[in-house]
C-alpha cells in the first residue's frame, strides 16, 4: 500500500526537496529560507523537525504562522495546477514543491518570495 506524503517522515520528504535543488546547484540553505518564508518556521525548527521523527503532514499543518502571499504561489507541479487544488492540505504540500521548483530552474530568492 501507498503511504501518503502527510505520513511519511518530514526529514525523508524534505531530503528530497533539498535534493532535487542540489541537483541543479542550489543549496540546502536558500530551501531553508523558502520554507521560512512560507511555513513561519525557523531555522532551529526546521533542523529540531529534521531530526525528529514528526511527519511531512504535522510539519505542515503545525506551521507557526503559514505566509498569506502563499496565495501568489501559482503553476503547475507534477502536472497539477497548484492554485485550483482544493485540499488545504495537498495544497501546503504543492506550495511548497513549486517554489523549490522554481529554486531549482534558477529564479532568484526575491523572486520566489513574491
């Protein structure tokens, strides 16, 4: 059976997006500091969820303070138009896909963080 990405382990998922950034010779840090911009966590956060065993999905729906201008976060990943998803929840998870994303294909921080 498929594990849903909200149950999967938040270091696992976040991994991978740091992954998918290095590959195109972006840093762990510049997702750090989108996931700041979007989630209100710090860094110290980010790190302490890293190396705990809480789930992509408590990550997300734990967000100290989810930044408002998420709502200019609009394309498609994987396919899906992020701004039609209707999922509070999916969307948060595809929010945050994208602007890696874009990280990954070269915008600028400033770019990213609308």
């Amino acid at each position: 059976m498929k594990r849903s990405v909200f149950d999967m382990k938040f270091a696992t998922v976040y991994q991978a997006l740091v992954q998918k950034a290095e590959r195109k010779g972006r840093t762990r840090a510049e997702v750090d500091e989108i996931t700041t911009w979007l989630t209100g966590y710090s860094l110290t956060e980010i790190d302490e969820a890293f190396s705990s065993d809480l789930s992509y999905g408590e990550f997300l729906s734990d967000a100290p303070a989810y930044n408002p201008r998420a709502v200019l976060i609009k394309g498609k990943v994987c396919g899906i138009q992020v701004e039609t998803i209707e999922d509070p929840f999916m969307k948060k998870v595809r929010q945050l896909d994208k602007l890696v994303d874009e990280l990954a294909k070269g915008k600028s921080l400033g770019e990213i963080k609308r």
